[in-house]
C-alpha cells in the first residue's frame, strides 16, 4: 500500500479536467481463441482461422507452447476488416503454433526493470516511460511488450518476482518533483545518477488510447503541472480504432493545449504497414486520386486530419519491421511516403527485441537494414527520415550501414561490415555517438549474433557489464525519492 499523499489537482488543472467529456465506444472486439474454438464469431470472422488451424492451436492449450499464455489474442471488427484484403494486417493479430516454436527470449527485454525506480515507470536518458495500461484494443503477436500484456512475472534487480505494475499520478508526480529539485539544486545533473531533468514523459503501456478521456486528461494535467516539458503519447489505435480520436479526445486536447500552452505533445503513433489505412481496389492496388495522393480509409483519414489539423502537436510514426508482416521494401516506401505526405514524420524503425519467441518474429538485423535502404531508394530527403534502432541493454543504437566489401587490410571484413552508432545512452548520456563496428553475420537478429566477430567498439556494446552498473543507476535514481 502507498503511503504517497493523495493527489489533488491544482485550480488551473480541476477547470481544465471539468471541461472533458468521454465518448462511449463500441470496437466490437473478439478477445482471445475461445470465440473461435467454440464458433462464438459472426459468421464473416470465422474466416480469420481455418478448421485446422484452430485444432493445431488447441492442442497447444495448457502447454508450455499455449500461444495465448505467451501473447493474448486480441482484434478488433475495424482491424479485422482490414485483414480480410490483406496477409500482412491478418498476420499482425493472428495467432499461429510456429509462434512459440522456439521459446528462447529475455523474460525482460532491455532490462527495463533496472530503470524503474518507480512502479510503473521507467526513467532513461531525461525521459521517462509510463506503463499507463496493460492492454490495447488488438494485440500484435510480436508485441515487445508481451510480459506486461500477458501480466507475467518479472524478476527484479533486487531479485524480487512481481508482475510489472501501472504507473499512479500521485507517485509518479512525487518522483518528478523530487528528481527535478535534485537536479536543479546540483546544477543540472542529479547527484547520484547523473541524469539531467526529466522533461519528457511517454504514456503507454498497453495503449493508452484504450483509456477513457478523462483518465487521459488527468495525466496529461498532473503531468503539465509537475513541470514536464513535453509529453508523448504511443499508441496504435488509428490502426485498430480509428474512431477513438473523435470530436470529445480532440476538444479535450484542444483545452489542455489552451491551459498548458508551453507544454509539448507529440503523438507517437504506429502503423505497420501502408494496408492498416491505405484503401485498395478489387486488383489490390492503392487508390491514387491524383498529385500522388493516395485514398485513405475514411475512418482514419477523419481521425489523422482531426490530429494533423492540430500544428502544435507533433505526430511521430514508428514500427518495427517484422517478418511476414512488413519485411517489404515497396509496402514501406509507400508507407514513408503517405504518411509524410498528410504531415506525420517517419521517426524510428526498428530491428525486433529480444523478447520470448523473438525467432518467430525478427527479421535478420542486416536484412532489416535491407529492407529499409531499399525502401528509401527513390523516396525524397524529407520522407526518409527514419533510422534502423536496434534498442542495446546500454541504450538505443542505430544501425547506420551494413557494406558488402572487405575493407583492405582489416582482418575479419571480407564480407563487409556493419557499423552501429549509440544514440541515446539508457542511463545518462556520455556515449552518444560512439561507434561499434562488426564483420557481418547475416543470420544475426541480436548483438550476440556478433559477439565473435567485434573489429572496433568504442561505443562499448560487447563489454557492458549490465548487472553493476545498472544496479548503481537505480539505486542512485531511487535514492532522492525515498
Ligand atoms: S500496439 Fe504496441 S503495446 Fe499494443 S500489442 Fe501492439 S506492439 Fe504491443
């Protein structure tokens, strides 16, 4: 039980959190394998699985290959529907045995418990990550975040077992407050972690788009008024429930902005693949309709110009490139491409985690890098924004290049290399920019993939001792809380 103090909102903020309305929505959602197995789906949904395929899945069912042990199944009618026109979009939710074929994985990918010096929160670099929910309105098989949606228990670095918890106002606000006043009385650096303010906090979870506005706008307020700087939402419902993003979420965006103007809101937001909101014709080409354009779903077009029509809110695409879902080089041109055009960036793709079962679902990291080289070619400087991220227990790492030829002289780099550059350290910020340069493994899909085959790392990804360091990180970061 917490003993933190019970949060109450300042004036400013109650008048801002009266003025929110929540809109009741109906996704239609089909949760789990039971629907199919016991032929509870409309009739048109039975389509999603075939007889076989379910008794294949069945079978798993109380193994330790029972793929909704691993990952719950999750859909939504509105992303159903777009599956029935295509592969990739059915393949995102769609459960299958190959899935937990091979269970190798990290219980905790990225070790993200040892940056958590709060429950529900993990604090990298001078922004913090909330697990503000633990589900969303589908769920994507390669979900990286499988262990908090599956509600799994977590070891700790203090060796404790624990399912991960949901960040709550009144601690989260404590620590921010007791952080930042750290920091500003040493100077700009906190004493212990030597971690700068933190001045960016991203909700997610889970999704929090599944909340109800009001419970967004409690957070989006205690959050202004603990002075964060610029505040991230990640979500994923404009590829699920595009109507979530109504007249109600816009106007309660609307006054937040108009009370907490100097406060930054970036939407960060995942499409996959241009099918999650691209329409087709009967051929399975995109719709152009002239200068370029492409036709939209209406649902989603309505909802991206109610966001982009928003200038002071940023909106920021990101996704992995997973096998048999986008490990397309022409789907992820077009995708760059359209979503440039109505005004959102290309921020990150990303190579696969480590989580459980990853085999089922990373693209190889060189093919990865392939895959999005190709896809820039021909595209202009303003859509190609995007880096290939690979997230390092030390921190988030670019892979800038893959060649193919020796570099004379240098043993070990007769198939070429690839060259990966640190862009955001986990705990502080020393390394930004340092390199690591291995010779190529095209079966790698993690850094242990290379482990033999180091040729130069000043960025220091093959000789971080994880447990030491990030131990003294935490312990330090929790220090001035307490
Ligand atoms: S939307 Fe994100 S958090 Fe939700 S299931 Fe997909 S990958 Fe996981």
């Amino acid at each position: 039980m917490s003993d933190t103090p019970r949060y109450v909102p300042t004036a400013k903020e109650q008048a801002f959190l009266d003025t929110v309305v929540d809109s009741k929505y109906e996704r239609h959602s089909i949760n789990g394998l039971a629907p199919f197995l016991n032929e509870r789906v409309p009739e048109g949904v039975k389509v999603m699985y075939t007889k076989a395929e379910l008794e294949k899945l069945a079978a798993l069912k109380g193994t330790e290959r029972d793929v909704e042990h691993r990952m719950p199944v999750k859909t939504t009618q509105h992303y159903f529907d777009l599956s029935l026109h295509s592969q990739p979009i059915r393949n995102l939710v769609k459960a299958t045995p190959e899935e937990t074929e091979n269970l190798e994985g990290a219980a905790d990918p990225g070790y993200q418990m040892d940056y958590s010096p709060v429950e529900g929160l993990l604090h990298k670099y001078e922004m913090g990550l909330m697990y503000v929910i633990s589900t969303c309105s589908a769920h994507c098989r390669f979900c990286y975040r499988e262990e908090l949606i599956s509600r799994k228990e977590i070891e700790r670095q203090d060796g404790t077992v624990a399912k991960k918890g949901l960040a709550q106002i009144p601690e989260i606000v404590n620590y921010i407050h007791s952080h930042n006043k750290a920091v500003e009385e040493n100077g700009g650096v906190h004493p212990k972690s030597g971690r700068e303010k933190l001045r960016e906090i991203l909700l997610s979870g889970g999704d929090p788009m599944v909340l109800s506005n009001s419970k967004i706008a409690a957070w989006l307020g205690a959050l202004a008024e603990a002075g964060i700087e610029s505040i991230r939402i990640g979500t994923k419902e404009l590829a699920f429930f595009p109507k979530r993003f109504d007249q109600n979420f816009l106007t309660m965006l609307d006054n937040w902005h108009a009370a907490y103007p100097d406060v930054g809101l970036r939407l960060m937001i995942h499409f996959n693949h241009p099918d999650e909101f691209l329409m087709k014709d009967d051929a399975g080409n995109y719709i152009e309709q002239g200068s370029g354009i492409l036709k939209w779903h209406p649902d989603t077009q309505r909802a991206m110009e109610g966001l982009t029509a928003r200038g002071w809110m940023s909106i920021e695409n990101q996704s992995p490139i997973i096998k048999n879902v986008n490990n397309d080089p022409d789907a992820l041109r077009v995708m760059q491409r359209a979503l440039k055009r109505v005004g959102v960036n290309n921020h990150y793709f990303f190579c696969g985690r480590d989580i459980i079962a990853h085999r089922a679902f990373n693209v190889p990291i060189e093919e990865a890098w392939r895959i999005l080289n190709e896809s820039q070619k021909g595209l202009s400087g303003v859509e190609t924004h995007a880096r290939l991220s690979i997230t390092h227990y030390k921190g988030k790492t670019e892979v800038c290049a893959v060649t193919s030829q020796p570099i004379p002289g240098v043993p070990g780099t007769e198939n070429g290399v690839v060259i990966f550059k640190i862009l955001r350290n986990a705990a502080s910020a020393p390394d930004r920019g340092k390199v690591c340069i291995v010779a190529r493994n095209p079966e790698a899909i993690w850094f242990d993939g290379y482990k033999d085959r180091v040729i130069y790392d000043e960025a220091g990804l093959f000789a971080y001792a994880r447990v030491d360091k990030a131990k003294d990180a935490a312990a330090a970061a929790q220090a001035p809380a307490k």
